[in-house]
C-alpha cells in the first residue's frame, strides 16, 4: 500500500512523540519510502528515536545468529541479531537503493563499496560487473569482514571481490572505533579522532582498527562506481580521494548523516556535498532526480552524486 500524508503524520507523533517538521519533509517521506513497513523501520533505527526510548530492549537477540540468505543473484551469509540482516532476510532492504545499484552498474566496471557492513552491494555488484569487472570492499568490523569472507568463498568471488578490513580516511594510521549495539543497528560503527574522543552514545565499545588513506589506496582505471557508508567519515575519505573523482568521475550513492559527520569530520552536511560538487557533480536525493540540492532536510539522508 502506498504512503499516505496520514501514515506519516501519526508515525511521527506515535513513534517519536511529535509532529513532523513540515510538508516538504512529508512529501520527502512519502517519495522515498514505499511502504508502512520501511517508514517504520526509518523512525525505529533513527538516532531520535534510540535517544528517547533508551531502556526499550529490543526483540532482536544479542546472540549471533549466522544464517545464509539466497537471492535471486548471489548468497550471502547474515547475522540476524543485526537489523540490516534481518531486513535483507525478509527482502525489504534498500529497494530504491538497489534498484538504483542495479540500473547503473555494467558488466566489466570497477566498482567500491565503502562501509560494505555484511557486503549486500558488494554481492549485488560482484553478480553485475561479472567476471571482467573488479568490487573492492571494505569493512572495520572484524565480524562483518568474517561475513564478507564467508560470502566470497560462498559465491567463488574470488577473483571478483577484494576485501579489506579498515576505516576509511584522509591518513593511514592505527585508531579506533566506536560500535553501536544499543538497538540491534550494528552498522553505526564510527571512527574515533581526536577531536572527538567522546562517544554518542551510552552503550558503545572501543576497538581498535587500521584506517587507511583512501587517496593512497591503489585501485585500477576508471572507477565507474562508489557506494559509501562509513558513518560520518565520508568527507575525509573523499577529500583524499577528490583527484580521483574528479578523474575518474564515477557515480556515486552515499549516506549523508547530519549528526556523525559533525561528529567525526567536524563538517556540515552541506559542506561535504558542497565538496563532491567542487569536483564537477550534480547531488540529488535519491528517488527524486529532477530537483539538484545543497543540502538535505532530514537527519540522515541517502544522495546521489552525478557528474555534470
């Protein structure tokens, strides 16, 4: 069933305890979302949510629980004490996204996947760019990478997937890590810097991790493709990285999220895409290609930047 004005306006004031900030947010929801199920999960798994609600215990189980999930293109190995596994179990994760993945990639290109968490897109594209084409994905958490590792044997992707383990940034060095397993999201895994050693929330752990300069990492010629997720990096990341892109000019789909970005990149939302746009691209939100903007309304929000 389609998206009312209604569904969103009491989902707002039931789930988080107000009105929804204005009509253009509603509409927004209601472009991107295609279902009560997906507007739910989007008001669960927010930030706004968790920090009003932090004795809620959620069902999920903090157990592992490793099953192998079989699409119609690719296995992958899940973990459903995570939310993301539980969403790509019962098929309703990222639909617009992967349909957006599965319009762009082509047999043959070179592709990244940046904050590939279980690797979903780092399969979706390893099935799309074939056996020509090359995925390079990368993860810090050593449980997801397990994962990842998993799936390639699984699928023999071998020669398709190179899989790194590390956080992303503007320099090469041994940091650290915040995890999040407050509310069954273990995606909201952010790199700790010096500026901002406090964490964002009660109920995390500290680990240690490699971060890599991404503008040092080696990847052939030309990238036609980047997906990043890497919870507030993503400016660090691309600042290293801005030469190539602007080389290059892949198509890229990323999070943009208010909150870790000024947390870890110490930036504006509207300062990273202003960046990527500096570099000779259009930004759109995603579902919504006919109107260019320079910033997003929402908290976090997933864009596409597309060269001019």
């Amino acid at each position: 069933m389609k998206l009312t004005e209604d569904d969103v306006r009491w989902a707002y004031r039931i789930l988080l305890g107000r009105e929804c900030e204005s009509g253009e947010m509603i509409k927004q929801k209601i472009s991107l979302l295609q279902s009560r199920s997906q507007l739910r999960r989007d008001l669960l798994c927010s930030t706004e949510y968790y920090q009003g609600n932090k004795d809620f215990k959620q069902s999920a189980t903090t157990d592992t629980c490793i099953i192998i999930k079989e699409t119609d293109r690719f296995r992958i190995y899940l973990d459903l004490s995570d939310c993301i596994s539980t969403s790509i179990m019962n098929n309703n994760y990222d639909t617009l996204e992967t349909q957006f993945v599965i319009d762009t990639v082509r047999p043959g290109d070179t592709v990244l996947d940046l904050g590939a968490h279980v690797g979903y897109y780092s399969f979706l594209m390893a099935s799309l760019v074939g056996k020509n084409g090359k995925v390079f994905s990368f993860e810090p958490q050593l449980h997801f990478f397990e994962l990842i590792q998993s799936s390639i044997r699984e699928n023999r992707y071998e020669d398709i997937i190179v899989a790194e383990q590390c956080c992303l940034s503007n320099r090469t060095y041994n940091g650290k890590i915040a995890q999040h397993y407050g509310h069954g999201d273990y995606g909201c895994t952010y790199l700790m810097t010096a500026e901002n050693p406090d964490c964002l929330y009660d109920d995390m752990t500290i680990e240690s991790a490699n971060v890599l300069d991404l503008g040092g990492y080696s990847f052939p010629s030309p990238i036609k493709f980047m997906k990043i997720d890497i919870e507030g990096s993503e400016y660090l990341a691309l600042e290293a990285f801005k030469d190539r892109v602007k080389k290059d000019k892949p198509v890229i789909l990323s999070e943009v999220n208010r909150v870790l970005l000024a947390h870890v990149s110490e930036v504006s939302t509207r300062q990273l895409i202003k960046l990527v746009q500096d570099c000779g691209y259009k930004c759109y939100v995603l579902g919504n290609e006919t109107e260019e903007i320079d910033d997003i309304l929402t908290e976090a929000q997933n864009v596409i930047f597309v060269p001019r």
